[in-house]
C-alpha cells in the first residue's frame, strides 16, 4: 500500500512545526531584542548618572584632561557642556549640532555613524554628554545569550515534535500499515487501544473490525467447505455410477453364462471389470488427494513402466472409443516420483485424451531425459479451446458435457508437489499436447 496519503498528513503536521519554529524563533528575537535595548539604555543612563554624579561629589575640572580618561575606561566618549556650548571642539559639526541640541529631558538620543548620546546635568548650566557605538542587529544574533535562548527555545521544540510523532504520526502509521491486511492480520493487539483518547478509540475500532472479519471469514470458509464437500460428493456419485453400471452389467453376464459360454465371458467381461475397477480406485484417489494432500514419498521409478501399465488399464476403453495409443518411450527414463500419485497423474492425462476422440483417434507417449524428465501425451482430437489454455489446472473447470473438472488440476498439483510442472497447448498440426516434466532421479536403484 503507498502512504501517499499519509505522508501528506505528516507534511501537514511538520509544515505546521516548521511554522511555530520560524515564528517563535523570530518572536524570541525581537522580545530578546527588546529587551536587551532596554536593559542597555538603563545601564548607559545608571552610568551616566553615576558619573555625573562622581564628578561633582570630586570637584573634578569639566576639562579634557578629566574627560579622556574617564571616556577610556568607560569605553565611551565623554564631553562638557555648559549652558549649551560643548568646552571641548567636536571634529564632526554634525554631531556637534546634535549634541548641542541635546537636554537632559531628551534621554538617549541615537546618532549617526550607530552611535547614541546621553546627557547629565552635573550643577546647573554644565551638563556632562556621553557618546556610545551601539552594536549592530546582526552582532546581537551572535550574542551568546541569544544563542542559548534559541538553542533552548528549538530543543523544546525537538522534544515537542517527538512527543507529538510518538504520540499521533507513529499510532496512526502503524494503523496505517496494518489496515490493508485487516482481515488476515494475526497479531493479537495494537498498540494504542488502551489509550482513552480518539487514537484508542480508532484502535479499537480496527481491532473490533479485525475480530468481526474473522468470524465473517470462518463462516465463509465453513460455507464454501459445505459447497465444496456437496459438489465433490455430487461428482464422486456422478463419475462412479457408470463403472459401476458397467461392473453390474458384466458380472450379471458371467453369472447368466452356461458352463460352455463361461471361458468366452471371461475373456470379455473380466478386462472390463479390471478396467472399471481401476476407474472407480482412481476416482476415489483423486477425492483422497482433495480432501487430504500430503507430501509425496518418493522412490526412484521407471517412467516407461509407470506409462505402461497405464495405458494397460485403459485397454479396453480405448479400443471401446476406437482409440490407439503408441509408446516411445526410452526404459532407462527414471525419476523420483511417489509411484501412486504419479500413476493417478498420468491415468488422468491418458483418460483426457481418449475421451477428446470419442469416435477415432490416435494418442502418442513420448519420452525424453534432458535437463529434465519428460512425458509427451499428443492425441488427434480437437486439442484445447483458448479460455481451457488459461483455466486447465482450475478445479471445477470443464468444457466436456458432464465433466467435473479434477483431471488436469490434479496432475498438475501432483506434478508441482514433485518438483516438476505440467504444461498444456496445442499441436502445430491438430490435437492437444500435454507435457509432464519431472527432475530426474537423484536416488540409486
């Protein structure tokens, strides 16, 4: 499943955090700011007070021996004013003009070039006048109490994030992930349904969801077993009746027969009841196999053999449908192969063919050791329509009239538990062509 979706649900919350970042972080800045500027302004007016101040209390001359000095351990400038005329000449007339416009009731001035002044009155008429740099927008950034507010004010935020994705991105995820296999999903709980709030509820939601699919898939399974068990049983009496007709027929003639006419019966009736006996056991093999597959014992076996007595069995139904089989196959092709099921395989393919020429016909077994063993089944009938290319090993799947459709689905789930495979198409010429593959034998004899 994508999480397309999903993922434009954890956009929307990251985009949202990424906003509160950038705001907060910008917010913080300026609040930072602020407060920093006021913080500084009280202290630049605290130093000009205080210096004003000392300056009276000593007595000191307002001269520029006085004023240097001092300006130095300040790390400021330090001028005298009396009655608005600077003692000391000013090199820039534009600062001098701002500085003689400054009273004592203007509090901090800025000046040009980031500078700001102050001024103090020491007695009246003489004035002290402090000139500062203030320090660049871009130089408080790098302040390192800046810094660690930010660095402070981000880290919350990290955790704030994390708490929100264990909380709700990771839950909803996780749910996410499980929805598309609710009705096979096996894991007894979800994490997050002991929770009270809207996730545990949806959890429980999808848990309670899981348990009713659950019952809606035994109650399915149980139906579809009924059904199953009831075409089974429907096809089993089906196909078994006619042997068993058959096998009525010929045992009420060998009963019938004078002692004279007995040996004559025999020869007729006895291969019938054979054949027909073997019919009905591989009929009842094949339903076995249905109900019970397990895996097969293998041995190594004669493949020209197994075919043999094969085609033996079906003897007589063969020449019944005017039917000739011919064998090549080579008596050294072997395989691994468990010798019951094998033989149900190739009896299921040799009773297809002959009943696909119910009036006259021709099948050919070949048989071939390559990478592989291989057994060819060519007959002359109609071969296979196109939708029977696509559908042959489906159960239950039959164009004949009154067929069930268990031959070829058989053969090929005994063939694929041996390893090999089955495969179905048809002549170039005319017929149907069946392919029976097989590893060749590992096992010494």
């Amino acid at each position: 499943m994508s999480f397309r979706p999903f993922s434009a649900f954890w956009s929307r919350i990251a985009l949202s955090f990424l906003l509160f970042v950038a705001m907060g972080s910008t917010a913080l800045v300026l609040w930072l700011q602020t407060m920093a500027q006021r913080e500084s302004e009280h202290v630049f007016t605290a130093q000009a007070r205080t210096n004003a101040q000392f300056i009276k209390g000593a007595h000191l001359p307002p001269t520029s021996r006085v004023a240097e000095p001092l300006g130095q351990v300040l790390g400021m400038q330090m001028f005298f004013r009396r009655n608005g005329n600077p003692l000391i000449p000013l090199p820039d007339r534009a600062v001098a003009t701002q500085l003689a416009a400054l009273t004592p009731e203007n509090g901090i001035v800025r000046l040009a070039a980031n500078t700001e002044a102050i001024a103090m009155p020491i007695e009246p008429g003489l004035d002290l006048l402090l000139v500062r740099s203030v320090e660049p927008g871009k130089g408080f950034l790098q302040h390192p109490s800046t810094l660690a507010v930010l660095g402070s004010f981000w880290l919350l935020s990290l955790a704030l994030a994390w708490s929100v994705t264990r909380g709700v991105v990771r839950p909803l995820r996780l749910l996410a992930s499980r929805l598309p296999e609710i009705e096979y999903d096996a894991e007894p709980s979800l994490p997050g349904a002991e929770r009270n709030d809207e996730i545990g509820q949806v959890a429980r939601a999808y848990l309670a969801a899981r348990a009713q699919l659950a019952m809606e898939r035994e109650r399915r399974i149980a139906a579809e077993r009924f059904a199953l068990l009831g075409r089974m049983a429907t096809g089993l009496a089906h196909e078994i009746h006619n042997p068993l007709s058959a096998i009525r027929l010929h045992t009420q003639l060998l009963a019938s027969a004078a002692p004279d006419e007995l040996a004559s019966a025999n020869a007729e009736s006895v291969p019938v009841l054979l054949s027909e006996a073997a019919r009905i056991e591989s009929l009842v093999n094949q339903w076995m196999f249905l109900a019970r597959p397990t895996p097969p014992q293998v041995s190594r076996t004669n493949l020209q053999e197994i075919v043999a007595n094969v085609v033996q069995t079906h003897t007589a139904l063969a020449r019944h449908a005017g039917v000739e089989i011919a064998m090549d196959i080579p008596c050294d092709l072997h395989a691994d192969v468990d010798r019951r099921r094998f033989v149900q395989a190739v009896s299921n393919v040799v009773l297809n063919a002959i009943q696909a020429m119910p009036g006259d016909g021709r099948l050919v077994i070949g048989g071939t050791a390559g990478s592989d063993a291989r057994l060819v089944f060519q007959d002359t009938g109609a071969g296979f329509s196109p939708a029977a290319l696509g559908r042959y090993a489906e159960l239950f799947y039959s164009e004949k009239e009154g067929g069930m459709g268990i031959g070829l689905s058989v053969s090929a789930e005994i063939l694929k538990a041996h390893g090999g495979a089955l495969l179905v198409e048809n002549a170039p010429s005319l017929g149907a062509k069946v392919t029976l593959t097989l590893p060749l034998s590992k096992l010494h004899s």
